[in-house]
C-alpha cells in the first residue's frame, strides 16, 4: 500500500529512541510526576538528563532516556519551543491531581495510549506494522526485511538493519507476552502493559507472531470515537467520510485497533449515541459513510474518552 504519510515527500523515519526498553508499568506516570513539579521552571528541559535523574527515576541512564521517550511518544509530556517540557493534555486527563486513571488499572487508558502510539508515523515500525504491513503470521525477521525493503524504496538515509532489528525486536516487547520456563511451567511475563491488549500473540513456532484481529471486546466505544474523530480532522476537511477509508487508510482506527468490517461496521452504526448526533452514520444505496455538521472541538472529543471510564465506574457501583 504505497500511500499515506510514510510516502511522503519530507518524511523522516523513526527507529530508535527507547534504548530497546519496551514500555513498562508505572513509566508514564513516573515521567509525569516529575514534569508537572518542574512546571514553573522556565528551563526545565534537563529534569531527565541532569545528575540527579538517575535517583529521581531510580533507573540506570539509558531507562530514564526510554521513559522520558515513551512519555513523549504516548503524549503524556511534550516540548515546547525546544527549551521547556510540559505536561500534555492526555498526561493531564490520566494521571492529573483528579486524573481519571492514575495507576493505568483501566484498559481505557491502554487503548488509548496504542491510538497515540501507532495513530501517527512518527515511530516508524510501530505505525508500519499496524497500517502498512500484510502478514497476520510472521517472524521478526520478515518484519525487519519490510522496513528495510521500504528503507530502500523510499531512498532513507542512516537507517541501519542493525537499528531496524533492535526496533521491530521493542515492538515486538511493547505487544506480545514473553514465554518463560519457570517450575517446570510455560510461563508468560507481560513486560509492557500494552500486550494487556491482545493485539499481537506468539503463535509457539519459533519467534513466530501473529497480529489478533477481531472485534477488541475490550475497546471503549469512547476511544473508539475519539479515534474516529481525530483520524477524520487528520485525513480529511470533507463533513462525510467513507467507510473504507475508515476502516483501510493508514492511520484509522480499523487498521490501528485491528478491527474486522464487521465489527467495525457495529460500532460505526451506534457512533451517534456515545457523540450526541455530532457524528452520525448512513447506508444508502451501497454508500457507507459517517457525517458532521463541523469538527468536533479538542474537549468534546476528550469527553468522548472519559465516557469510557465513568461507563467502568457505573458497571462497578452496579
């Protein structure tokens, strides 16, 4: 599929940045935490490399690189004017003073931080293996010779098939259970909170994977409408948007959450409940497509995504 933003023209590609540590437990608010008492400091860009990060964080070098990575990565933090890290919005909404999920014990918050991982290009492997690449069974080496064949077709430079290894290898970490032999028993350990998802499996052959597609029963329909909101003003300016961009583009939500058309059809059908009539679907005549009056707004589409948790807090006093 040689289309979307991997193609373009001023693309620059991403395959390193997390020191090989996939993300883990308790990073992102870690990396939070220590960006929100540093916000009156004007200069506050060196909180993750100054010497005293290592027992601030309490991890080696390279670990406080990663975390400070994927909290960028995941939008929990971001940089402003290149000289000051703030706490970003979703950082605010999650793991804020009232935050909605603090400890991240909400699969909400993990299909959330997937969307934001893997919605956008700018961590190449991730977004290649979710909306460019075909194989639903495959090893990482095969992996690794896409990235490299696409290295090659679209002429980038210093990408190394040593870096592109060590990034489809944290991929791999980031998503799927790690089986280990303990007590004589096959054994699984969940190094990232990520691989709570499902979306990506071991298949028992030797390095062999295989990429879950289905309904995601886990999936909010809240994030799935933000999902559907934020990929729509992305994509598109049009007020209709056609069920097969929705479920085929690079970069939507079908393609990102692994959603079959059957199920993703489902949840298109009953969009306009979780966003009030701000979006609506029709099927006419063979024609499948959402529509809108105008853009939703940056807050009606974080609404969207606290339905999902006050939905799990109502199922919990029920």
């Amino acid at each position: 599929m040689s289309r979307g933003k991997l193609y373009s023209k001023n693309y620059s590609p991403q395959f390193s940045g997390h020191e090989t540590f996939p993300l883990r437990y308790g990073w992102l608010k870690k990396a939070y935490d220590r960006v929100w008492q540093a916000r009156d400091e004007k200069q506050n860009k060196a909180i993750f490399t100054d010497g005293s990060a290592i027992a601030t964080f309490g991890v080696g070098k390279n670990m406080v690189s990663s975390i400070r990575y994927w909290a960028q990565a995941c939008g929990i933090i971001e940089t402003v004017d290149n000289t000051k890290i703030q706490t970003a919005k979703i950082g605010d909404l999650i793991f804020g003073n009232e935050g909605l999920d603090p400890f991240m014990e909400n699969v909400a918050t993990l299909w959330l931080t997937h969307w934001k991982l893997c919605g956008q290009p700018d961590r190449t492997t991730w977004y290649f293996a979710f909306n460019h690449f075909h194989a639903l069974n495959f090893e990482r080496e095969m992996l690794v010779k896409e990235l490299l064949r696409l290295a090659s077709e679209r002429e980038w430079s210093r990408v190394s098939p040593a870096t592109v290894k060590k990034d489809v290898e944290c991929f791999v970490r980031t998503y799927a259970a790690k089986p280990t032999a303990r007590s004589g028993l096959h054994e699984e350990s969940l190094e990232s909170p990520l691989v709570e998802l499902n979306l990506l499996k071991a298949t028992g052959k030797k390095d062999g994977f295989r990429f879950v597609r289905g309904e995601q029963s886990s999936l909010g329909q809240g994030v799935f409408a933000f999902a559907v909101a934020e990929f729509w003003n992305d994509f598109s300016g049009a007020n209709s948007l056609s069920f097969e961009a929705l479920a085929h583009e690079p970069g939507s939500p079908g393609r990102v959450f692994n959603l079959d058309e059957n199920e993703l059809l489902r949840r298109l059908s009953n969009i306009e409940d979780i966003t009030q009539g701000k979006i609506t679907w029709s099927e006419t005549a063979g024609l499948k497509q959402i529509s809108r009056r105008k853009e939703m707004t940056e807050n009606e589409r974080y609404n969207l995504v606290k339905s999902d948790y006050i939905a799990v807090e109502m199922k919990g006093v029920a």
